[in-house]
C-alpha cells in the first residue's frame, strides 16, 4: 500500500514546489510593480514641480507685461491730457477775438507759446512709445514735462 502513495507524495511535493515558486514569483513581480509605483510617483511629484515652477515664471512675465501695458496707458492719458491743453492754449490763442495783431506783444507771446507746444506734440507723436527693449521710452517722459512746462509758463 505504501507504494500508492509514494507518485501521490512526488506529485504533492511538486505541487508544493511549483505553489511556492509562483508565490516567490507573485511577491517579486509585487516588489517590482512597488518600485515601478514608487518611480512613476517620484516622476510625477518632479513633472508637478516643473509645472508649478514654469506657472511661476509664466506669471512673472505675465505681471511684468501687465505693470508695463499700465505704465503705457498712463504715459498715453499723460499725453492726452497735454494735448487737451494744448487745444486750450490755441482755443485762448483764438479767443483773441479773430484779431491777431503782430504788433501786440501778448498776441505774439501767446502764438510763440503755441508754436513751441504744436512742435512739442509733432515731437511727442513721433517718439515710439517703447524702446527697443520694450520698456517704456524715457525720451518720451521727457518730452511730456517740456510741454508741461511751457504750459505752466503760459498765461492766457
């Protein structure tokens, strides 16, 4: 009777064998799936912080050229506001009743006045508004306080 049982033990131990060979390859291929989570983890917590990195710059540029477009628009109100008094200076150099007397030392101080703010404004319009580098051109603001200054100076 024993001798029965003997291919039974052989096939029970190769079955205990091949069990625990596919039990040593199922927790290898879990550590190997672990690592590759892990990894795939790490690449995506690096790929986060690139992207978190380029929203950070992309925002800094984006608030540069904001603050920049800011300061045109205002240099631009500037300039309107000096032709604005610009066409009031002609408007008093006009309101001399139609009688402009080249002899009359107030007419020809207001139509020299004029004169300078007309040129100033030709001047004004034909500065580029940005330079090169796309600031914001200082020439420009330099031109904006000569005109202010000829109108503080007049008188009408």
């Amino acid at each position: 009777m024993p001798l029965p049982l003997i291919p039974a033990a052989f096939l029970l131990a190769g079955l205990m064998g091949y069990g625990a060979k596919k039990a040593y390859d199922g927790i290898d291929s879990m550590k190997d799936a672990k690592d590759l989570g892990e990894e795939a983890e790490a690449r995506h917590r690096d790929a986060v912080q690139r992207l978190d990195g380029a929203r950070e710059v992309l925002q800094q540029q984006l608030d540069a050229q904001v603050a920049s477009i800011d300061a045109a628009i205002a240099l631009l109100a500037r300039a309107c506001t000096r032709v604005e008094e610009l066409s009031g200076v002609l408007g008093a150099q006009w309101a001399l009743g139609g009688r402009f007397d080249a002899e009359d030392d107030v007419h020809l101080a207001r139509f020299a006045t004029a004169m300078q703010l007309v040129n100033a404004q030709r001047e004004l319009m034909r500065m580029p508004l940005f330079a090169d580098g796309g600031d914001l051109n200082t020439q420009l603001e330099t031109l904006l306080e000569q005109s202010r200054g000829l109108l503080q100076r007049e008188t009408p």
